[in-house]
C-alpha cells in the first residue's frame, strides 16, 4: 500500500514539474540529520530525524531520492525535498513545498522549488503521509 501510494506522490511530482529558469546553487546553512523510513526498487524516502512534537504544529522534511536520476525537462533530478506542518495532537500533515535537486541527499543544485497548495488533512491509512506522521510525532 505504501508502495503504491508513494509511487502516485511521485508521479503527481513529476508530471507538475517544471524546471526554474536559471536556477541558482543552494546555500543550505545546516542539512537536517535524516532517518530512512521506507524503501524500494526505485527510492528511498526519509523524514528529518528531531525530537518528536507531541503538542501543537511543528515543523519538519521528508526527502525522497531516487536510486537512478530522473530527468524532467532536460535537467537530472536525484531528490526532492518536501517541507511540511504536522499537527500530532490531531493528526493532520500539510505539505508547504518540494524543493528538487541535481544530487542525492537534498544536496547540489537546485532544480526547482514550488509550493504545493496542499491543505491540512488526516494522512490516509496505509500512505507516505501516515508513515511521515508516525515516525515524526515519535509513533512508530
């Protein structure tokens, strides 16, 4: 189930892709320490490994890679870092942006980054976002 769900998160990524016109290199003060929380035959995803939020918002990323580089409009991509809300006590994620990049770990160039549009909801059973949840809200 998970397999399935994550291949459709990746699909919708991909086809809503565009590359950024003169993209610049990051500068990423500090990478986030990252805990591997699912894989496959084609990625690897991991959530941002902090302390778990029991109470209120907090913050936190995941990071799919990929184990062959995709290439979307003329550009390699090998990960794509989401940012996101998550709200344990009531267990709703909102995903705020997915950030693409040119090497693996959220690193390199950065390829494209775009909000989602996403709303806050209740992760269906058995998905990417439930497993984000648990593992980030210390459930797991």
């Amino acid at each position: 189930m998970v397999k399935a769900r994550a291949a459709i998160l990746l699909a919708s990524f991909l086809v809503a892709w565009t590359p950024a016109a003169g993209a610049a290199p990051i500068a990423s003060p500090s990478p986030p320490s990252w805990k591997q929380i699912f894989e496959d035959g084609q990625t690897i995803y991991y959530v941002a490994a902090t302390s778990p939020g029991q109470t209120g918002e907090s913050d936190t990323a995941s990071l799919l890679e990929f184990k062959v580089p995709q290439v979307v409009g003329g550009a390699q991509v090998w990960s794509v870092v989401s940012h996101m809300k998550l709200n344990c006590e009531q267990k709703q994620v909102v995903t705020l942006d997915n950030t693409s990049y040119a090497q693996q770990m959220g690193t390199g160039r950065v390829i494209q980054s775009q909000g989602t549009g996403d709303a806050w909801h209740v992760p269906e059973p058995g998905s990417l976002g439930e497993l984000i949840w648990n593992t980030a809200c210390g459930k797991n």
